[in-house]
C-alpha cells in the first residue's frame, strides 16, 4: 500500500512517486510517545468555530503551536503536541495529528491513531486508526485513510491496505472505499479525488452516493477549488484549469499562462475566485495569483525568493509566503495584502523546524 497526504500541499510529479514508492510523508515516519500533551479543558463542540479574518497565523515550531498577530507582532504559545506534525482545517479551528507507539526501531508509528483538536477549546478527539488527513477547505469534514492490515514500514516506506475515511470530529467514520492502495489527492467541494495504485491512468472521484473516474493521471492533479467548480492539472507540456460539474470535466477548459515557469505548492482562496501558487523556474521564484476564468500569472510584489507554502486569509485578502531570506540562509514569513498593490512584509524567520499552518 502507499499513501499520500496534504500535508504541505504535494502537488504534481511527487504525486506519482509517493504512490508508487510508497512513501508516507505524515502519521509513518514520525515517532511518538503515545501521549497527547496538552489536553484543553471543557468539552468539545460537534463543530468548531469558523475562523473569523484577524490578522494572526498559526504556526508549528518543532512540536509547539504557535500564535503570530500579524498586526503587532505578538506571539503566543498555543499549545505543545506529541508529534511535530500537524493538518490544520483552514475554516474552523480544527486541527489533525497521528500518535501511537513507535515500533521497536523508533522510526514508525507501527499503530498509528488519528486524532483532531479543537484550539477553541476541548479535549482531544480520537478518530481510532488513521493517516494521512486531510481537511475539507469550507467546513469541519475531515478525510483520511484507515489501515486494515499490519504494516510494514522501512526507511519512509509503509505498506499496507487502507480504506478511505471521512468523518466529523466526534462523530462516526465513514468508509467510502474498500481496502486497497488508495492515496488522497483533493477535496472538490463534497467529493473526493482519490489516487489508485492499481490503475496510475485515472483518478478516482468519489463522495455520497457517487463513484466515478477522471481520465487524468493522479500526479498530473494539482488541485480542486474549495466548491469543486475547478481542476488545475499539470501535465509535461501545460497547466490547464478544467471546469468541473459533479465531478466530471465539463470541458476543455483553457491553458494557464506560467511563461517557462511550472506550478510549486499553493492553495485557492477561500470562496474559490482565484489560487496562489508559487512560480519554479524562474529566477528567482516568486509567488503568483492566478484567476481561474482569465488563467494568467500575476506576480505578487515582493514575493521573490518564495520557497514553499502559500497560505490566503479567510477573507481572501491576503496571502502569506514562506520565502528565503538573508542570502538564502534562513526562511522567513512574509505577509502580502492584495487587491491593494502593496509588498509582501517579513514577519519572522527562522532556519529549520517552523511550518506555516493557516492564517486566521
């Protein structure tokens, strides 16, 4: 079995090489004490709070989760996990993350347990054995995949067959496919993109009461647009934004204009208008926004250097980077309104061990 995250939006030709390898880039490779840290007081909501625009990011530091007011410039400890890895939703206040044993090599977590926690306010919630989460952009819905054999992990590899899983925080797990060699790809609206093992040419669409095939290879998907209007795929000779209606392409869509760039890791505005993403090929990269009815790069002012995540306010007003910094030796996060022709500001920098998680 080989399986795929979110985690950090891997886009494109990784796609194909973590499903065939096998490699498992959250919830395998990360050791854990089994304890969960932390622990909120009061009891959790069966939803939590949709996230409101005021200016702050959160952020993960090693194993502590970390508040930034944008504004002031005041941070603040939100709470210390068990792991250093983390999905957060980006509409509520929900976040993920695997604990469990580690096996005897203390490389893998050899029973990995997913469980959410909502940083409102309430105990941790156990979704019994998962990996992989991954959150739907506009609500609480979190999907995963679900072991349900042994699993053999060596080096960043673990096998295996998983079923596919979606659920509310507290409520009951829904499969929604049989064990097999299932990898996640994309939420698109109330639908799942799904990658198959077995059959590398296609992608699998499914979702309550629909089951159906793109004739798209899995590590050309890019991404969905939050209400599942979009596909953005990225094939060796183009990027192309798709238009999609219950899941079926509905036509040929139009090519993206990148120059003699291609598409890095990125994310689509809240209400699906348009998607950031960092530009690769050029010098130096740079992050651009792109409108998916008029698919041409814009560049955001002073956003070169852009070196990985790309996240949008929830009002879409926006966006905030991970860049270089100080000749390339350090990583910073920079904030860039936009609509308003201003450049991306540095907030803060660092060199290894902090992931940017969502804006709020």
């Amino acid at each position: 079995m080989n399986h795929l995250t979110s985690a950090g939006r891997i886009k494109s030709v990784r796609l194909l090489g973590a499903l065939i390898a096998g490699a498992v880039l959250f919830g395998c490779s990360t050791s854990s004490d089994g304890r969960i840290a932390d622990q909120e007081t009061g009891r959790p909501s069966s939803s939590a709070p949709e996230l409101s625009d005021q200016k702050q990011l959160l952020y993960l530091r090693g194993t502590r989760l970390e508040r930034l007011d944008i504004e002031t410039g005041d941070q603040k400890r939100v709470a210390r996990l068990p792991v250093p890895d983390v999905v957060a939703s980006l509409s509520t206040r929900w976040i993920a993350f695997i604990a469990g044993a580690p096996t005897a090599a203390d490389d893998f977590i050899e029973a990995p347990g997913l469980y959410v926690r909502d940083l409102a306010g309430g105990d941790d919630i156990s979704m019994g054995p998962g990996i992989a989460p991954m959150w739907n952009p506009l609500d609480d819905r979190v999907a995963f995949l679900r072991p349900v054999e042994p699993r053999d992990c060596e080096v960043e590899t673990c096998k295996g067959a998983v079923t596919v899983a979606v659920a509310r925080p507290g409520d009951a797990v829904r499969e929604l496919l049989p064990a097999g060699r299932w990898g996640l790809l994309a939420w698109a609206g109330d639908l799942l993109l799904v990658a198959d093992g077995t059959d590398l040419d296609h992608t699998v669409v499914v979702g309550p009461g629909v089951r159906t095939s793109l004739a798209v290879p899995p590590f050309e998907i890019w991404d969905a647009s939050p209400d599942g209007r979009w596909l953005v795929t990225v094939g060796s000779e183009e990027t192309r934004v798709l238009p999609l209606e219950a899941g079926r392409i509905a036509g040929p869509g139009a090519e993206v204009d990148l120059g003699n760039g291609a598409l890095g890791d990125g994310s689509w505005a809240p209400d699906s208008s348009r998607l950031a993403a960092t530009l690769q090929g050029g010098r130096p990269t740079r992050v651009v926004i792109i409108d998916p009815d008029d698919p041409t790069a814009q560049p955001v002012p002073g956003s070169a250097g852009a070196a990985g995540q790309v996240l949008w306010s929830p009002s879409g007003s926006a966006l905030t980077i991970t860049r270089s910094a100080h000749g390339g030796r350090r990583l910073e996060a920079a904030y860039c309104p936009v609509d308003q022709g201003s450049r991306c500001r540095a907030l803060f920098s660092w060199i290894q061990d902090v992931v940017l998680l969502r804006m709020e």
